[in-house]
C-alpha cells in the first residue's frame, strides 16, 4: 500500500511516499561447514521515501523504515549445546 503525497518548501519540489512493507527475514550461520545457528521470521513495518531533483541535475532518494516482528531462533552454541524457541 503506497500513499503518495508532493511536498514543496522554497526552492525544492519533491515527491514523499508512505508505504507498508512486509520482509521474510532468514539468517544463517555456518562453521566449518556445519549451520549452527539459523534465525528466521516475519518483519513489517512502515516506511517513508522522498525523492527530488535539484535545479542542477542532482537527485536525492532518502528512505527510513521500521521494522518489527519476532525471529525465530534455531542453533547451537560454539560449545554444541543446542538451543530451540519455547
């Protein structure tokens, strides 16, 4: 979902978007060829982007967003003991 909106303040025009954002996080680690460690789950959040040309060419696209949700936790430790979520 985009909401889109132009923004304008003195010299510069420039368009903002605020948008949902939905990711499917996965890490893993290996170690001597072995995975001991593997984390994984659904982050969302919002995020805000602008976008805008200057009079001499020059473009600027900043974003922020945020993040949220729970990970999953999936490994050992360096000792082989093994840890799972409750």
């Amino acid at each position: 979902m985009v909401f889109d909106q132009q923004v304008t303040a003195g010299a510069f025009a420039g368009e903002m978007d605020v948008y949902l954002k939905v990711d499917d996080y996965t890490c893993s680690e290996y170690q001597n060829g072995v995975r001991p460690l593997r984390e994984s789950g659904i982050l969302a959040g919002p995020g805000l982007s602008y976008w805008n040309e200057f009079s001499n060419h020059m473009t600027v696209k900043p974003l922020a967003e945020l993040f949220a949700g729970t990970v999953g936790y999936d490994g050992t430790t360096q000792g082989g003991v093994r840890l799972r979520p409750r």
